[in-house]
C-alpha cells in the first residue's frame, strides 16, 4: 500500500503541492488525471524518492520514502517499474540490451542464458517477440512503448508507474495500450498508478480515478462517478479534453 499524506512541494515561489493526500490500495488501477502542470509528475517522484517534500510525507508498504539511507532507498526502488512518457530507450542498445539493463546493473548473479530467458519472457508478456536485435529506430511507437514496458517489468515489480503512456500514439495504438496496461495489471497482480490527461485510458483501465487540481487531490471515485460528475471544476477538465 502506498500512503501520502498532506503532502507540500515548492519550486522556488511556484507552489506545485498543497496537501496531497491519496492512498493507494495494493492490487489496484489507480489513474491521476489533471492539466498540465498540475503537479502529477511531482507527486510521482516523491513516491519513488526522486524529490523529497517540503511538508508532509510518503509511506510504501509502512516506510517513509524520505526516512531512508540511499542502500534502503534503492531497494525500495526494487519494487517498482517505470514507464516513461517518451519510452526512454537507448538509442546504440537493442531491445535485448535495454530490456536486460535493470539486470544487469543491479548485479544479481544472473547468467546470460537466464537474462536472456527472462527478457524473452517480459517481451512476450508485452506481445513481441523476436525482435531482440532490433535497435529503437526499427521500431514504431507503438512497440518503443512495449518494449520499454517489458524493461520495467523484466524485475518482477510490484508497482509499476506510467507517465503518460498513451502520449504520441494514434488512437488505435492507444487502445492497444491501454488493454495492455489493465490485462498485465490482472495477469501479474501488479498495482498499477497511471498518469494521464487521457479520459479513454481512465474508461479503459482504471478501478478508480484521482484527479489533481489546484496543488491537491480534488476527487476520487470510479470512472463513472467522475464522469457524472455535476461538479464545474470536473466538467471544465472533461470537457477541455474531449472526452
């Protein structure tokens, strides 16, 4: 379970956090929607312990992510995968390469043979497969997506974090994603924290939906409720993204 709690961050006189709070159940879909800006991105690095808050904290599974050492931080940090919003992919490595790296960097005493079963098994899991020599300029954005999907997963993660993972993809692609996301969150019983302006991801995958406004955590509630919602400030935000 993640726990935040009256959460405060400040950039110089830019006050991006103003008493967050949100809990986050293990096992769940949670999406955390709100204009740009809002601070979703923010609020995720605090979670993983990129950024630490001015006021206020944040729990994973009872330990207060700023409370611990660096050894603690980064085996904490063992628990979670991390889709980036532009797949993040090495341009000079293979899929094999940058799918592999998180084992190979932390060491584990894996053989090659293993490595590469593993990564084999994350890239099917994804829906592709023999493509491990192809480099990310062979691939579409649809398969970058995938593919650095598969390197977030190939540790086993029991949270795993999307910024913004449908961003760039034509609506047929993002769709393709978005029942990736809800069928590996089933699957794997990974708890999944999407962030988005999307509203269709919030249809397609979420159990329930946060949206941020104004430094805080302004609903929650399943996707339906949002959508029903007579609430200006929740109607303005649907309606600016055409639903």
């Amino acid at each position: 379970m993640i726990e935040v709690k009256d959460l405060y961050k400040s950039f110089g006189t830019n006050k991006v956090l103003q008493g967050v709070n949100l809990t986050i159940e293990k096992g769940e879909t949670i999406v955390i929607i709100g204009r740009s800006g809002c601070g979703k991105s923010v609020l995720i690095k605090h979670i993983v312990g990129l950024l630490n808050p001015d006021q206020g904290y944040v729990k994973v599974e009872g330990k207060k992510v700023d409370d611990l050492n660096l050894k603690e931080l980064y085996e904490l940090r063992k628990n979670f995968g991390f889709l980036f919003q532009g797949a993040a992919l090495f341009d000079s490595m293979t899929v094999e390469e940058n799918v592999s790296l998180p084992l190979v960097e932390s060491k584990n005493g894996f053989s090659i043979n293993k490595i590469k079963e593993i990564v084999n098994e994350k890239l099917s899991l994804v829906g592709l497969e023999g493509i491990l020599d192809l480099k990310p300029s062979e691939l579409s954005g649809g398969m970058k997506k995938r593919v650095a999907l598969a390197r977030a997963l190939v540790t086993d993660p029991s949270y795993i974090l999307y910024d913004e993972p449908t961003t760039g993809l034509d609506p047929i692609m993002s769709d393709s994603i978005d029942q990736l996301i809800k069928d590996l969150s089933e699957k794997l019983n990974v708890t999944s924290i999407v962030v988005t302006h999307d509203m269709y991801s919030v249809k397609n995958v979420a159990n329930r939906v946060a949206m941020m406004h104004e430094g805080i955590i302004y609903f929650t509630g399943k996707p339906e409720e949002l959508l029903n919602s007579s609430d200006k400030v929740i109607q303005d935000f649907i309606r600016r993204t055409e639903v």
